[in-house]
C-alpha cells in the first residue's frame, strides 16, 4: 500500500511540474520593456496618429494622415480601411505622414482605419462624407438632354437572314437525298429477296 502512495505522488507531483511548466514565467518581458536601465528593446511599442482626415484634393477624396511611433524606429505604416460590409482596403510601405487616395472598393462612409507600424496598431476613425459633397469624384460630365431618342431600331440580325435561309434549304436537300437512298435500298432488298 506504501508503494501505491508513493507512485500516485510521484505521478501527482510530476503531472503538476508539466503545469507549473507551461505557465508563463512572471519576469517575461515584451520587446518595449526596458529589462535593464539604459537598454531599450527592439520594436514599435506604439502608434499614435496625429491627424487622419478626409479631404477633396483634385477631385479625388484623399485621406490626409500623420503617425508618430514610439520609439521613433519606424519609417513606414500600413493603413487598412475596415469595412464590416464587404472587403477591406489596405495600402502598406507608406510614410509616416501623407496623403492617400480613399480607395474605391470600400464605401465612403464613417469607417475605423487601422494604422499599423512594427508590431503596434492604432485605430482611428474618419468620415468622408463631407470631403465626398464637394468632390466630384466620378469624372461624370453633365448630359444636356438625356431623355432624346431618335427613334430607330438597330439593324442587328438582319444580314443573318440570307445565310439562315440557305443553311435551311440545304438541310432539306439532305434529308431528300437521305430518304430517296434509304427507299432505293429498300427496293433493292425486296428485289434481291424474291
């Protein structure tokens, strides 16, 4: 009975070592702790944008940004735009401050844009709405008068007329010519039986 208690302890005390084990250690550290004075880690610890605005430059709706990293390692982001209604749209290697084009394939309504540098990321939200009613961003020049017709038909299928005719005559000839042999064989065989 001494032997099963010491087995079940052994057993105990290693399956809780295996636990304790998996644990993270409470002095683990991130890339931006600094373990030691003097000594900082390496790495984007955060990002924070300064400006983010919609903004009609040449008649096209533009997102108008500026981001500061700490520490200053950085000299790119990555901007995703994060539609809940359909694809996102991202542009990434761009300078820390700048203009970008409000890409097409998402909507321009409010919507959260991600700015991301290093290992860090900041979410900011915009709305174009605004910049969008003084930009005429479609190139659409106005029609005078969109309602006149001249009041013609187009002429398609009708050259196609004399080609159908001709294919249907001679399908014809070859279904008599088929039927005039089948009938000579025919009388060939009852010939050749009598």
């Amino acid at each position: 009975m001494r032997h099963l208690g010491r087995t079940l302890a052994a057993l105990l005390l290693g399956a809780l070592s295996i636990f304790v084990a998996g644990l993270p250690a409470s002095a683990a550290t991130t890339e931006c702790q600094q373990p030691t004075p003097g000594y900082a880690g390496s790495g984007v610890c955060a990002v924070t944008v300064t400006q983010a605005k919609a903004a009609c430059l040449n008649n096209v709706i533009t997102l108008t940004y500026a981001v500061t990293t700490e520490p200053d390692d950085a000299a790119t982001v990555d901007l995703t735009w994060v539609n809940p209604a359909g694809p996102t749209a991202s542009v990434t290697g761009r300078p820390l401050s700048g203009s970008v084009a409000w890409p097409s394939s998402v909507p321009k309504v409010a919507m959260d844009i991600q700015v991301a540098a290093g290992g860090a990321t900041a979410t900011v939200r915009v709305d174009p709405t605004a910049a969008s009613a003084t930009c005429n961003a479609s190139g659409v020049l106005n029609v005078s008068d969109p309602t006149s017709s001249n009041r013609v038909l187009s002429a398609t299928g009708a050259e196609v007329l004399p080609f159908a005719v001709t294919g249907g005559g001679l399908l014809l000839v070859g279904i008599a010519l088929l039927v005039v042999r089948a009938a000579r064989l025919r009388a060939a065989g009852e010939g050749s039986e009598q």
